[in-house]
C-alpha cells in the first residue's frame, strides 16, 4: 500500500521512573514529607529536626575525613524523618542515597539496591553491605534492619497535631472572623442597599439584618440599643489551645526535646537542661551509632562528640568544675598520691578517657 502516508518509525523510548521529575519529587516528597506526610509539615517538627541537624553538624568527628559537617546535617535530617539513612562509600566520600532495597541474612544485611538521585536523573546499582553505611534507630525486633522514624512512633499523636493544624486553617481561611450583624428597623431596599455599599472595604465584613417588625434589638426604633453581634467562631469552649499545646508537647517529646525549651516563660537554667537532656539523652547516643557504623565500614575507629561542642548550656557548671579539679589536684600533689592513682580516681567520674584532651571534656 503505497499510498501510506507513514514511515516506519524507530522504536520509540521514553523516560523510565528515575527521570527527572520523579527524581526531583521523590527528593522533595522524602525530605519535606517524610514517610506520612502528616505532622511532618508542621513547625513544631521542623524545629525539633532542626536542632537534630544543627547539634549533630556540630559535633567533633575524629577518626574519618568522610563525614564532613554537611554530611552530618543531612544525615541527621535522613535519620529524623525516616529513622535511616544510607550512604554509599566512594574513594573519598559518602554518598546519600534517595532510596534502597536490602537482602538479610540472620536478620543482618548482606547486600543493597540503592538508588543515587542526580539533577539529570537518577541511576540504581547494587552495592554489598561492606560497601554501604546504614545507620538506623528504633528498630523493632521483629525488622532489626529497619528503622523508625519519632514521629512514626508516634502516629497517633502526629496525626492530632496535623488535624488541629489544619482545622485552625481552615477556620482562619474560611470563617466570617470579624464578621458582625447589626439590627437595623424596617427601611426602604434602596436605603439597605445605600448602607451596604458604605461597609465595602472595611475590614471585618459588616451583615445587615432587616427586621420584620417595628422594633429592633428588642426594643422600638430609634430608641432600641443597637449593638452589633458578633459572629466569629469562640474556639475557646472547643479547647483548641490546649489541645495544640497538649499535642506539641507529646511531639517535642518524642524528638526527645523538653517541651519546656519553647515554653515563653522559660528561664536560662531551664534551658540549658533542656539542651543537656537533648544532647545526653537523644543526640549523643545516635552519634555512638553513627562513629560504631562508621569504624565499621570505614576500617578504623571514629568518634563522634556531640557534647563537647553544645557546652554553652554549661559554661557555669564547668568552671565551677575546673575549680574544683584543679583543687582536687593540688590536693592529690600535696598527698603525694601517684599519677597512676590519680588515673584511678578519674576513672570513677569519667573522666579518664579524657585526659590527653582535658578533663573537663
């Protein structure tokens, strides 16, 4: 059939699903969204993330170079969110990976298909697990080689903040706020109309009401009090304040961030055990399993520190202790205690594993 208008054409390709595009919202969905997409949004979980990422690019790595202070933030904002993150180790650095698949072996990972995001397009590859870090917190018995996320942990309580959220929202966006009716006498349409047009731009829309009657506001015109009525929404007997407080509280706690840091009343003592609790309690323990991964992989021993870095929380308390230690050498010098004793007694504190840097570290 010559008279076919068509050539034939070559096999025609398209892009797969780790184009561009998926790429970029598959990042944008992963590090603003989390996995629920919910709670994830809200202000008072980006603050707790963001002291995650602040403290943990702050802390003193020693033993690698391949853990730069970027690195750590995206980390720390990977592990906040999805409660993992995967790195794939290159020559001379780390490599963040957007998303992964794992083969286990005794509840341990023996191999990895990760995915690397690029702004041309992303690629997949295999990797063993020798060659991929993988730090992960909360895990569960039943999938030690996943992790969980805070606020996934803590659902319930992630969806209750979204859903007061977003009901204040809507109230602010669509409700009559400001909003007023006045009683007005029987008057001509024209003269309704005429009051009417006066109230346009004004802030706080102004409803005219027609009486049927006589009389007005109770009582008969002109001598009636007409005092307008509001018809804003009281969200006091809902008890939205206390429900938003209650529900920010339960998330900042679950970040292991004291609801009372953002609390206005708060003091400076205050505040800096918030921020000791936040290091000692929370931050450092995952910098341990970060520096063990690390060594592991990385064939060396790596330290992490986050408390050495955060000590204005304490600057008072630690100069009350280099007073009191260097006291307490004075006094050792002048017992003629030996320096392997004095070791010893350092030990009972803490303190011995800190001597070549100071022992108030």
């Amino acid at each position: 059939m010559r008279w076919w208008p068509f050539r034939r054409q070559k096999i025609e390709r398209r892009a797969s699903g780790s184009g561009f595009t998926a790429e970029i919202m598959a990042a944008r969905e992963s590090y603003i969204s989390g996995r629920r997409g919910l709670g994830e949004l809200t202000a008072t979980v980006q603050g707790a993330i963001s002291l995650w990422e602040g403290a943990l690019a702050l802390a003193d790595v020693t033993g690698t170079d391949m853990l730069p202070r970027s690195l750590m933030a995206l980390l720390a904002r990977s592990v906040a969110l999805r409660g993992e993150a995967v790195f794939l180790i290159r020559d001379d650095r780390l490599v963040p990976c957007s998303d992964w698949d794992l083969r286990t072996r005794d509840g341990v990972p023996t191999a990895y298909r990760i995915s690397l995001s690029e702004a041309g397009g992303g690629s997949t590859q295999t990797a063993l697990a020798a060659e991929v870090i993988h730090i992960r917190i909360g895990s569960d018995p039943a999938a030690p080689w996943l992790g969980t996320a805070p606020l996934r942990r803590a659902s319930l309580t992630g969806e209750l903040l979204h859903a007061v959220e977003a009901a204040l929202a809507e109230v602010f966006a669509q409700s009559p706020i400001g909003s007023q009716i006045v009683p007005f006498p029987e008057a001509p349409e024209t003269d309704l109309q005429a009051l009417g047009r006066s109230f346009r731009g004004q802030r706080g829309k102004v409803v005219l009401r027609e009486s049927v009657n006589v009389s007005a506001a109770g009582g008969p015109a002109p001598a009636a009090d007409w005092r307008p009525s509001s018809i804003s929404p009281d969200l006091s007997r809902s008890m939205t304040a206390e429900t938003l407080a209650a529900a920010r509280d339960s998330i900042l706690s679950a970040f292991g961030v004291l609801p009372a840091l953002l609390n206005p009343a708060a003091t400076g003592p205050l505040i800096r055990e918030a921020q000791r609790h936040l290091a000692g309690w929370t931050l450092q323990p995952i910098a341990e399993l970060i520096a063990e991964e690390a060594g592991a992989k990385l064939g060396g021993p790596v330290k992490i520190d986050v408390m050495r870095p955060l000590q204005a929380w304490d600057a008072g308390g630690k100069a009350r202790a280099f007073s009191g230690m260097v006291e307490a050498m004075a006094s050792a010098k002048a017992a003629g205690l030996e320096p392997a004793e004095v070791a010893k007694l350092l030990s009972l504190v803490g303190w011995a594993d800190d001597i070549d840097r100071g022992p108030l570290q």
